[in-house]
C-alpha cells in the first residue's frame, strides 16, 4: 500500500472543498460556506462572528465618522448641507490622495515621515517650472510627479542596499526636501498659479453634472453587479460554495444607497467635484492593484512575514522599493492638488500637519501599525475623519490648539482599537 493508499478521501467531490470542520477551515473559506448555505443570514453570521474575534475592519471609524458628523450638525445645523459636505471633499482630496501612499507603506509594517515634504517640494517644482520658466502644464505636472516616484526609488534603494530603517531615511527626507523647497521657491517664497489654468479649474471649478453624477452611479453598481455574478459564477463551475444570487442583489442595492445618497446631496450645491472624483478612483484603482493583483498578494506577505516571503519566491527588495515609490508618487501628486485648490504654491506648502493628517488618516482609517493588515479604502475613510473634525472645528469657529488635541485623541483610541483587535485575531487564530 503506498502513502497515498493510506490517506482518507475528505473531499466531497472533484474540484470541491475538503469536508473537513468549519472550525478547520480558514477564515474566508468559513464565511463563504455560512454565506453560501445560509444567504443573509449567513452573512449576518459570518459579520457578527469577525467582530467578536477581533476582525473589525472599517466599523470603528464608520461608526466613528457617523458619532462626529452628528456631533458637529447638533452644534452648528449647516455641517451637513450641501454647500459644506462639496467644501468637505475639495478639503478631503488631497490629505486622502497623499494617505493612500501611507497606506501602502503602513502594509509593510513601514513609516514615512516626509511625505509633506515630498508634497510640498514637487508642488514647488510645478509652480516655479509653470509660472515662472514658462514650461507647458503638462511638462510641469510630470516633472512633480517624476521627482516623487525618484525620491520613493531613492527610499528603497537605501533601505534594501543599505539596510537603513526607514524611519531615520524618511525623517532625514523631510528635512532636506523641505530644505530643496525652501531651495526651489527662491526669496519670493510664494508663487500663485494662474486662476485660468486648466490645473486651478480641474481643483476648484470642476464638477460632475448631475446626470452624469447619476449615470456615474448606476454604471459603478451594474460594474459590481456583474463582477460578483461572475465570480459567483466561475465558484459554481469549480464546485465551490458560492454566495446565492439574493444575496449578490441586496449587496449590489446597498452599493447604490451608499453611493446614491451623497450624491443627491452634493448635487444640492456645485456638485460632485472631479478633483474628489480623481482621489475616489486612486482609491479603487489601489484597493484592486493590493487586492487582485501579485504583487499586492505579495505586499500583504512581506507585511506579514519578510522571511517567509522571501522562502516563498517572493522578491522582497523589489517590493519594497515599489512602495515606497508608490507612496513618494501619491505625495506628490496630493502636494500638487492641494496647490492647484489653494491657487498658490508657498513655504508652507506640505508643512505644519500635512505629515501628521496623512499619517493619522491612514491608521484611523483601519490600516494596522503592525504590518500586513490594511486597505486602500482606509485613506478615503480616514481622511475624511480628519477633515471633517477640523471642518467642524472651523465652522465652531474653536482654536486649532483644540483641532490637535481632539485629533491626537481620535488618533491614540484608533491605534488602541488596532492593537486590541490584533490580540483577539491572535487568540481566535485569525491574525
């Protein structure tokens, strides 16, 4: 009798999944058995069982925006109009754009302190090539946007040649960048863009129409419709537990509540912003490059274990040096946003709490301190946490001494709610 000989047959079938226990079975494969037997109720099951072990994914800081956004309409009634939610997002695009690239970085169990720096310097470059040397705007804009994508290869090279902790390379970036800012801009210190240039209207005169904003929505939901029919689809075929057809349709009616609603109300003022619809696009554009792709499979592996990463084939410096790119890449292009919405380009570009919303955003968001655990939606998210206490705090008309503080404590309890749902992952063995 050979070794195979010896093994039980646990498989119900060609091409079908081990009738093994369902305590066994990995967490994912888990709920999609309960989904795919049970329906909702299933999913209900599959949700309620992720929270008590510790897997609370975006409900923190959903539950937080919905907490402020409350608190600040009780205090002052117009926080939730239209006119200030449009505000809200032209304020959101670029902290979220420059958190996405925290995001990444955070994946690997990394840091990067000098992305206001990095923002601020390529806002720099645009302006005074712009303006001041005459270039075309397109040749400006990939000059900014090149020189990000230098100072992230730059990053990694230093850290995987040199084994340089990216804290000391990232912190040293934000001193001498702001230093080549300071450089760039000359004695002036302040260049304004022109208002007519395409750069200025694209981030503050360009909005969606509203048949367009609805078009947009609809083509979104039949897109995730038609997406999940066919993965379903190509589940079945494989004969493997797939969610029924119910449940791919009150999913799909959620998505267009969730989408339908803001935009009804955003389309009471100027409307959807196209700046803001730009950073909505990175986000899922990203969230599909980390979650379908290799090389995001193997972001989330060197997050998770650089050894055994590494022993799986995986080539670890060149993940590395990628993101780090990607992350140099976003702070300039949110450095250049935030630029073209204030009309001006000035020292203080990328400086005073650039480093600290961008970072803050992340972690609020939901992405893990610790490395492998994170998503792309967690800069949209925690971005418009940050903005909107600090919209409120405005419209209250408070000091800013109370926007730090009330920020330093969202921050704290996030990065706590983190460190506590990774205990309770380890313990119910889905860390």
């Amino acid at each position: 009798m050979t070794v195979q000989d010896s093994v039980p047959d646990t498989s119900d079938g060609p091409g079908q999944e081990p009738a093994v226990e369902a305590a066994q079975l990995p967490a994912d494969l888990q709920d999609e058995r309960l989904i795919a037997s049970h329906g909702f109720s299933g999913a209900v099951g599959a949700f309620t069982t992720r929270l008590r072990s510790g897997d609370l994914g975006s409900v923190p800081v959903v539950v937080g925006l919905i907490i402020i956004w409350a608190v600040f309409q009780i205090a002052n009634g117009s926080f939730l109009s239209s006119r200030n939610l449009v505000n809200l997002t032209l304020q959101t695009t670029s902290v979220g754009v420059i958190a996405l690239g925290i995001v990444l970085v955070l994946l690997l169990g990394e840091i990067d302190l000098s992305v206001g720096s990095v923002s601020g310097v390529a806002a720099a470059l645009v302006g005074v090539t712009f303006v001041n040397e005459g270039w075309p705007l397109v040749a400006s804009l990939v000059a900014g946007v090149a020189l990000g994508v230098l100072i992230g290869f730059f990053y990694g090279l230093l850290y995987t040649r040199f084994g340089v902790p990216s804290f000391v390379i990232t912190l040293a970036g934000l001193l001498g960048f702001l230093g080549l800012q300071l450089l760039v801009l000359g004695k002036d210190g302040t260049i304004n863009l022109p208002y007519d240039s395409a750069l200025v209207g694209f981030a503050t005169r360009s909005f969606l129409s509203p048949a367009v904003a609805y078009a947009l929505v609809a083509l979104v939901v039949v897109a995730y419709t038609l997406t999940r029919w066919q993965g379903r689809n190509a589940r079945a075929a494989a004969g493997l537990s797939a969610a029924p057809m119910s449940f791919i349709a009150l999913k799909a009616a959620g998505l267009a509540l969730v989408l339908l609603i803001p935009v009804l109300v955003l389309n009471g003022d100027r409307g959807v912003s196209s700046m803001f619809l730009l950073f909505v696009a990175l986000v899922v554009v990203t969230d599909i490059a980390v979650r379908r792709t290799r090389w995001g499979r193997s972001v989330f592996a060197v997050g998770g274990n650089v050894e055994a990463a590494r022993r799986a084939g995986i080539n670890v410096r060149m993940i590395y040096v990628s993101v780090f790119a990607a992350c140099t890449t976003f702070a300039a292009v949110g450095g250049i946003l935030a630029a073209a919405r204030l009309v001006a380009v000035g020292q203080s570009s990328g400086a005073t709490d650039t480093n600290l919303n961008a970072i803050a955003s992340a972690v609020i968001g939901g992405t893990s301190l610790f490395g492998g655990r994170g998503s792309a939606y967690s800069a949209l998210l925690g971005a418009l946490v940050i903005t909107s206490i600090s919209n409120g705090l405005a419209l209250l008309s408070l000091d800013s001494s109370v926007r730090y503080i009330i920020t330093a404590g969202v921050l704290l309890i996030a990065v706590t709610v983190d460190s506590l749902s990774r205990r309770s992952r380890q313990a119910h063995g889905r860390a």
